[in-house]
C-alpha cells in the first residue's frame, strides 16, 4: 500500500487536523482520555481495538504532541497516557462529533450516552458557530480565505 | 486486514459518529462540499486522493445520507455529489477541528487559511462549549451519562 500523502504542510488547517486525527482510533482514544483514561490496558478494554494499533496511535499522538507520557499516579510501574494542553483543546471538536451523532445517529428513543455538566448534572447545550451579531452561522454563510504568511 | 470492528451500535454517539467520518478523506470530502465542490473530478482535483478512495469514499457518504447525488445543476451528464441535512449539520465539526488547527498546528506568521463571513469578511470567532451560566466548559467540568432507552 502507497504510504498516505502527508496534509501536514497543507494551508488548510482542516487537513492538518485530520492528518493527526482524521483516525476513528485518534479520536476515541482522545475522547477516552477526556473521560479520564489513561493506561493502555485500560483504552484497550474499552475500544475492543487491536494491541498493536492501540500502541501506534498512542505513539503517534505522543509524537504530535497531543498526549504525553508519564510515571503512574499511583507509584507503581505503570505509564500514564495523559492530554496535553494541545490534546485538551480538542474538546470542541469532541463535542461537536458527539452532538451531531446524537441528533443524527441514533433512533428516537434509542439509548445513548450524553454529555453533563460536573457540578450541576445539566445537559451540555448544542455548541454552534456565530457570526459577529450572535446569529448562528451555517457553513453557506461563510467563505475560506487565504491568508499569505507574515 | 480483518474487518474493521463496527461503532455503529456503540451507545456513544462520538463513537458514531467516528465510525461515519472518523477518516482524513471523509472530512476533508464534507469540506469540499461545503465549500461548494459538487463533482468527482473538483474533489479528485481538490484533495489529491486516489480516484478508487474517492469513489469508495464517496458512495459511503452517500449510502450513510451525509451527500445525495442528483443530476448536474447546468443540464450536462454529470452527477452532484450535494450534502444532506445530516451532512451540512456537520459544520460545527468541521469549525472545530479548524479552529484547533489554526491554533495549534501552524508557526507564528506561517500561510493558512481562515473562514469569513460572507457577508463581512469578518473572521469566524472561536467555537466553544459553554456552560448555563454562559461560562466556557473543559472537558474536566463535564462527565458523561447514560441514557436509558425510552
């Protein structure tokens, strides 16, 4: 198989951000890790996904910076795969996948997982894009621009 | 390769949806089409991507109702790849995984892309989850919850 071409030098931040996490695995481990997982055994148990291709998408989101890797909490000989701030600022993208899944992807009725706030236990609320006025924003009512470097 | 394991009846709706557009070519193809790129050849043009991965691209967002195909707007033998409800509803993603990319995958003064308004030209400003009293959430002050079948 051809090696994939790489989007990482592309001007589109889109592909950069698929090229790192335009993987189901990338995404759900990130999503897993927000949920506060943090061993491989423990991402393994909960994505059902193969060892050794949990093993490389955890290498390959270290070595984008989006995890890091440290001793165990605990002491014991374990190694902890936490977020980086970079990691953690995914957040948005996550919700927005999660909130499109639910209104799109599921029967009506059918069981599904939601995403509360801590301290209140209140539904996190639909995350939509607004324009300078406070109206949602729909992708027609934007264009892409090029922005020549400084 | 074994079958990839299906998330389709996973009860996580970022499971879900991953397994729908959990792939670099699928989001960047959404892309496209929200920036208005309807036929094959504009998306094989465009992304760069092998005509065989696009097409099997393309008939998976199809046969999962994100892009219809209709006959072509100016009356020749082409076909329209055109995003459904369900596929413009996507944008909030596509917004979010953009605005992690400007911020985190670019040089300081390195050439990217922004997104506009159309009407303005004013940027698009930071997309973020907030709580009900309006404050800006992290993944820490959120947990996930099932929900039951009704």
């Amino acid at each position: 198989m051809a090696k994939r071409k790489s989007l990482r030098t592309d001007d589109c931040p889109v592909a950069r951000a698929v090229d790192l996490v335009g993987d189901r695995w990338s995404m759900l481990i990130i999503r897993d890790a927000m949920d506060g997982i943090s061993r491989f055994g423990d991402f393994q148990r909960n994505l059902g996904v193969a060892r050794n291709i949990l093993s490389d998408r955890l290498s390959a989101l270290v070595e984008d910076g989006l995890l890091a890797v440290q001793p165990a909490s605990d002491g014991s000989a374990y190694q902890e795969y936490v977020l980086t701030s970079s990691g953690e600022s995914l957040f948005p993208a996550i919700v927005a996948l999660r909130q499109w899944g639910e209104r799109h992807l599921f029967a009506p009725g059918e069981a599904h997982s939601i995403l509360v706030e801590k301290g209140t236990g209140k539904r996190v609320s639909a995350m939509l894009p607004h324009d300078h006025e406070g109206k949602v924003l729909k992708a027609t009512h934007t264009v892409v621009k090029k922005l020549a470097a400084k």
